[in-house]
C-alpha cells in the first residue's frame, strides 16, 4: 500500500501535467479551425510563404483590394517578383518582397516594420491554419499599435492519416506553447 502511494505521489505531477497539456492541445485544435471577417477595406496584406495556397489566397484578396499593398515575406533569396507573379494584371508597385526572413519570428519583425514604413494601421495576415496562433502570437507582440486580421489557409488533410496529423498538429501547438510563453 506504501508503495502504491509512493508511485502515485511520483506520476501524480506527471500526469496531471500531461492533462492540462492535452486539454488546452485540445483547445488549440479548435482555435486554428476557426474563421475569422476581416475590414471591408484592406489595407495590407501580408503572407508567410512557405505552404501551399497562401500566396494565391493573398494575390486573390489583393486583386480584389486594388489599393492594397502585398508583402510576400519569407521568400527564397534566389527568387524574384516575376517567378511568383507571371501576371501584369497586378499593381506590382504595391507588391512588396522579404528575402531576409527565415522564420516565423523574423516575419513577424518584417511584417510589422514594413506595416510602419507603409503607415499600415489594418493588415491581414495569410498563413496555414494551423501556423496562425504562432505568427499571431508574435505580430501582435512586437505591433502593439497595428491591427492584425488572421486569414488562415486551410488544407486537406497532409496524407489522411489522422495520428500523422496530430502529431504534426502537436508539434506546432509546441512552438506556439514557447513563442506565447
């Protein structure tokens, strides 16, 4: 019996713990599901490159808001304007390109300094669903005076496999729990 309370005493921590993880893991997989509305007039929009759709979902919103501006942050040095677009339907004076960035973090500082050089006061942010909470987390941190409007892209599944997806899932909510800590 001294024994059994003994363990109890030792994994007690341990599994509560793991509890609380799990609950509010729970409630991060609700959070990035969620939609958001944005302003009628936008007048940024900024986009963390780096998954499938975020671009076209941003150069569509941008084609609709003509008086916008675009950054495209996060971009491979090597690649220019014309590799992402190959249109001039789009006002390419108010498209804006970040070769610095190579994290979420460094978005997040390139985001909000070109929010300010832009006198942006409303800009939407475009990112995987699942990314969001992060890059939010991060932009409203370092642009206390800038609202910012999540647009997430949802995807498919990544291969239909469910464990697969929650532990990929997991991981980032990991990554959220030390950039919101």
């Amino acid at each position: 019996m001294l024994k059994t309370l003994r363990l109890i005493i030792i994994f007690f921590p341990f599994l509560l713990l793991l509890f609380l993880i799990y609950g509010y893991f729970f409630n991060f997989k609700l959070a990035i599901n969620k939609s958001y509305d944005f302003p009628s007039k936008v007048q940024g929009i900024a986009v963390l490159t780096g998954g499938k759709g975020r671009i076209e979902k941003a150069l569509s919103i941008f084609n609709t808001n003509p008086k916008s501006k675009l950054l495209i942050s996060g971009v491979h040095k090597k690649v220019s304007l014309d590799n992402i677009i190959n249109s001039s339907n789009y006002n390419k004076d108010s498209i804006f390109i970040d070769k610095a960035s190579e994290s979420t973090l460094q978005n997040a500082a390139e985001i909000v300094k070109w929010a300010e050089n832009n006198s942006l006061d409303d800009v939407l942010i475009i990112t995987s669903y699942y990314h969001m909470p992060r890059s939010m987390a991060l932009l409203n941190y370092f642009g206390k005076n800038i609202n910012f409007f999540p647009i997430p892209v949802k995807q498919k599944n990544f291969s239909g496999n469910k464990i697969e997806t929650n532990i990929f899932l997991f991981e980032e909510y990991l990554k959220y729990l030390l950039t919101s800590s």
